[in-house]
C-alpha cells in the first residue's frame, strides 16, 4: 500500500467527520437559542392598580380567577353587591427581563393592596350628594323618618307635606366606611351635621358663661337655640347646641289646628241716679266668652310659618261688664265755682270751730279707694306724709291759692308736677288723725285756711 495514499484517505475521511460534527454542533446552538427566545420573548401580563404596576402574571386567566376570589370573599364577608375601589388594568408586556409573580405571590399582593366598595344607595338633595345607606329601602325610610320628625313635632291634623327641594335616589359603589344606619341618615339631614355638640347647663350659667366657655359668641350660641325661651333664663340641666342646626331638607307641614280662644268682655256703663255723681258701682262682673277656633297652620321644619283661619265657633258667650255710674248731685254746696268737689260723698264735718279747736277744711265721707281730683288746675308743691294729715297732696293754684288734700290712701302725682282741673291725683283713705275713710279737703288763700264751700261749684 502507498502509503502516501492511505494518509490521504485517513485525512478525508477525518474532514468528513469534522464537517459532520460542525454541523451537529450548529443545530443544537439554533435549539438552545429558540428555546430560550421561546421562554423569554412570550407575553406576560403586567398588572396595574390605580395606575402603578404591582406585579406579573404569566396569563390573564390567573388575574380573573384572583379578583373573582377575593370579591367572593368579601361578598360572603358583607352580604351585598361589591366592586374593587381601586381601578385595575392588565396589559400585556414582554417576559424578557421580567420577574414572573407566582399565584400565591400575587393572591397575597391582591388582599394586600386591593379593597373593595359596595353597592348603597345615595339620597341626592337638589343634584348633591346628601347621605348614602346601604339599600333603597332604607333611603325611603330615612327620608320618611323625617317628614315623620316634623308632623309629630307640630300639632293637628296633617293636610300636607311637601320637602322642598328635589330628592333623588341613586345606586352607586361606595367605601363601606361611608354608608349611615338609618338613624345617623336621619340626624344628618334634620340636622345638617352628624355629631350634635350640646353642653348642659351648669349651676349659675348664663349664655355669656356659656359661649365664652365654647369660644363663640352669644349671637352664634341664640342662633344654634331657637328654642330658648328667655335669653337670661337657663334652666338648670337644660341642653344648649354649641352648633347651629342647619336641616338639609326644608319639610313644609300644612296642619288642621283647633284651639280654644278668649273672648273678652265689653264693659257697658249705665247711669244711675241712686249713686253720687262721680262714684260707680260694678253691677254685673264681666266674664270672657271663649270660642274654638279652626285653623289651617303651616310650619317649616317645626316652625310656624304661617296661620289662617278657616272657621271659629262660639263655646261660650262673653258677659259683659256693667258699671253704674251715679248721677246724684251733690246738694251740700254753693259758692263761686273757682274750684271743682274734689271727690264725691258726704260733707260729715264743715269748716270752722270744732270744739276747742279750728277745722281748718271740710271732711268729705266717702269708702276707701274713691277718687279725689284736682279742684282746679295748678302745680303740686307737696306730696307726702305731714303729721295728722296722713298722705297729703298741695297743689298751688297760683295767685295765693292752694288747695289741700289730706288722710289720701295712695297719691298719684308727683311735687313739682302740674295737674289739670279734674285730673286724679290720689284716693281716699284713713291716713293720719281719722276715725273712718274721708277726703279733708281745704282751701287757703295766702296760707289762710278758708271755708271751701265759698269756692266750690253748686
Ligand atoms: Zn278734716
């Protein structure tokens, strides 16, 4: 054998293998490359929540079969319709140089970051937002409870009720943490604010007290107190708002009102001629009639608005009043007219000696509580105490003369006032030296005492 030959087969033979093993080689660079292009290069899910990225899926069925799991959950938990609160979106990204979150590892991201908001239902006042309950049914109480609230407030019969704004219902998914019971919905809208703050009256409190405690001041605390009655009258123990309270419902309640009323009486005077002229005599005493009256009432929010009357019925007649007044004239008297009888009665002691002594007027008997008038018009230079005068009145009637009224019950003028003829100026009665009710009554002339018949009408 040539060598030289065989060498040359050996070597294209060993070429052969080479091109072979090259090629092997080749393929299996072009599998791994796939592959890994395969695994790395596929669609993944990227998962947002309000916008920011919290995590990978490796398909959209594991995020659906997530959310449906946790809003089972929460359904069983709260027994009503829920939504996540929180928007989110699932958007297809590429795996290359993306963590892939396993399932566990996003059930846990999930009820971490994730919550929920139920189905309520808000009551809308006038297109606002006013107050969400959880159902219809609860929002038709609630605003029930408030038309209630103010027909029971007011008395009568209820004709009609109208809110005044527009009331709307609407479903709606909310935070769980904003739904009300029925009664705090209630407050709310009679109220205009859920917590109602009061303070109770303390021993001594005035308003000021009060509001200078809460730092408001008095015109905000009356205001938040409609219902005081007196300003600088507090009740001990009595509840006063330190808030105003601002309804958010204006309910207009139209009430049949039927209330019992006073009919006063008149007084009717009659003349008689057995009574002294310028006395009187109370014949008949006067009674109030009283008649029920009908009214159509109209209140908002608890306050009355408005009152009409549609029918009143007498339940009992008033009776009037009858005074007699005397006619008789008083004969006991002639003289020049200067002055007026200053009270009507009986002359029991003309003027002049009386014993051992001088009476300085006349008395004039008459019961106590009689009237005594000015005999003429002047100015009063005394009213008071004098000795055995008792309650006296001087009026100086200018030009020297005055008169004196004396033994008076009350007096009703004042020193320095002036008095016109026929005015009252006091009663009859027993102060000072009397033995019985009378009027002394003098006349002086320069201080002089005088006999007062000479200046007395007829
Ligand atoms: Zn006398």
């Amino acid at each position: 054998m040539n060598f030289a030959k065989l060498r040359g087969f050996y070597v294209s033979k060993l070429q052969k293998n080479k091109k072979i093993l090259y090629m092997i080689a080749g393929c299996s660079i072009l599998m791994v490359l796939f592959m890994f292009f395969s695994l790395y290069n596929r669609n993944i899910y990227a998962i947002s929540v309000d916008g920011k990225v919290i995590g990978n899926a490796k398909n959209e069925k594991v995020i659906e079969k997530l959310k449906q799991e946790l809003l089972d959950d929460y359904r069983d938990k709260m027994g009503c319709e829920i939504a996540f609160y929180q928007n989110i979106q699932v958007e297809p990204v590429k795996a290359l140089g993306q963590k892939v979150d396993t399932e566990q590892q996003l059930r846990e991201k999930f009820r971490k970051i994730l919550s929920v908001k139920i189905k309520a239902v808000c009551i809308n006042i006038d297109e606002k937002q006013a107050a969400i309950v959880s159902d219809k049914e609860i929002a038709e109480r609630v605003l029930q409870d408030v038309k209630d609230h103010y027909v029971e407030k007011t008395p009568g019969d209820l004709i009609k009720i109208d809110i005044a704004e527009k009331v709307t219902l609407a479903e709606k998914y909310v935070n769980p943490l904003s739904i009300l019971n029925e009664e705090d919905a209630k407050n709310l809208i009679l109220q205009g604010s859920l917590e109602m703050t009061t303070y109770k009256v303390q021993q001594g409190d005035t308003l000021w007290d009060i509001a200078h405690k809460q730092d408001m001041s008095v015109e905000e605390l009356i205001q938040a107190n409609p219902q005081l009655k007196s300003v600088d009258k507090l009740a001990l123990g009595e509840i006063v708002n330190l808030k105003t309270i601002k309804p958010l419902l204006n309910v207009v309640v139209t009430k049949k009102v039927v209330y019992s009323e006073n009919i006063p009486y008149k007084t009717e005077t009659v003349k008689d001629k057995s009574i002294v002229k310028g006395n009187q005599k109370i014949k008949q005493t006067g009674q109030n009639g009283e008649r029920q009256v009908t009214a159509e009432v109209t209140y908002k929010n608890g306050a009355k608005i408005e009152q009409n009357r549609i029918d009143e019925k007498i339940v009992k007649e008033p009776v009037n009043k009858i005074v007699a007044c005397g006619t008789k004239v008083q004969l006991a008297s002639r003289g020049s007219g200067r002055f007026l009888w200053p009270s009507s009665g009986r002359v029991t002691s003309p003027f002049g000696r009386r014993g051992r002594g001088m009476h300085t007027g006349i008395d004039i008997a008459n019961s106590k509580g009689t009237a005594i008038y000015a005999a003429n018009s002047g100015t009063v230079s005394f009213v008071g105490r004098k000795g055995g005068y008792g309650n006296l009145v001087i009026i100086n009637h200018g030009g020297g003369f005055s008169t004196y009224y004396a033994h008076c019950n009350s007096t009703l003028v004042k020193s320095g006032q002036s008095v016109s003829r026929g005015q009252k100026i006091a009663t009859v009665g027993t102060t000072g030296r009397t033995t019985g009710p009378h009027l002394h009554f003098e006349v002086r002339v320069n201080g002089q005492p005088k006999n007062p018949i000479s200046y007395l009408g007829k």
